[in-house]
C-alpha cells in the first residue's frame, strides 16, 4: 500500500473550521475505491496543526486519487487557509492494514 503522512499548517483564524473545510475533499476521496484510510488528526502541541494519514491500496489507486476532480479541487481551494506547503511523508509499505501492536496488547 502506499502510506502517507501530511502536517497541514491552517491560519490560525481557520484552524477550528479545517474539518468543515477540507469535508468535502475528505469525503469524496474516502468515497474512492482504492482509499483505505483517510484520516485527520489535530496535534496536541499546535492547534493550528492538523495531521493527515491516509493510505491506498497500490500505485493505481494513488494515481487516481491525485488524478480526481476533488483533488485538483483541493488544490486549487486548500492553501487559501493555509500558512505554509504541508509537509509530507510517502512510502510504500508491504501490508494492506493496520498490524497490531503487540508490545501494548490488550488483555
């Protein structure tokens, strides 16, 4: 699968609207069939940081997503209640889900 990781730094004056403003790109990429997750998260340390982890089934779903009508909609909407370029981690990963981890097992 492909994995990724985005830090997305939101003007403060827009950091407590982010889910309302990226929902219709969040929703319609989980709608993809290659989407496995889609995931957003806001940092404990910054409130104006939100963190993205998503992941696709392989290069063709990853493709398509970028390729999307709602990703160019992103792309032209987003970094208008953003401070700076998010940053990105992206990886291929031999796995499909989430492993479980053992060293905190639940009893």
């Amino acid at each position: 699968m492909i994995f990724i990781t985005a830090k997305f730094q939101v003007l403060p004056e827009h950091a407590d609207r982010w889910p309302e403003i990226s929902g219709d790109f969040t929703r319609a990429t989980r709608a993809e069939p290659g989407c496995l997750w889609f995931d957003w998260s806001r940092s404990v340390e910054d409130s104006s940081e939100y963190v993205l982890v998503e992941a696709f089934r392989d290069d063709e779903a990853g493709a398509a997503h970028v390729q999307s009508a709602h990703f160019r909609a992103a792309q032209e909407q987003l970094p208008h209640y953003l401070a700076r370029t998010p940053r990105i981690v992206n990886a291929t990963v031999e796995q499909g889900d989430w492993s479980e981890l053992g060293e905190m097992a639940v009893e």
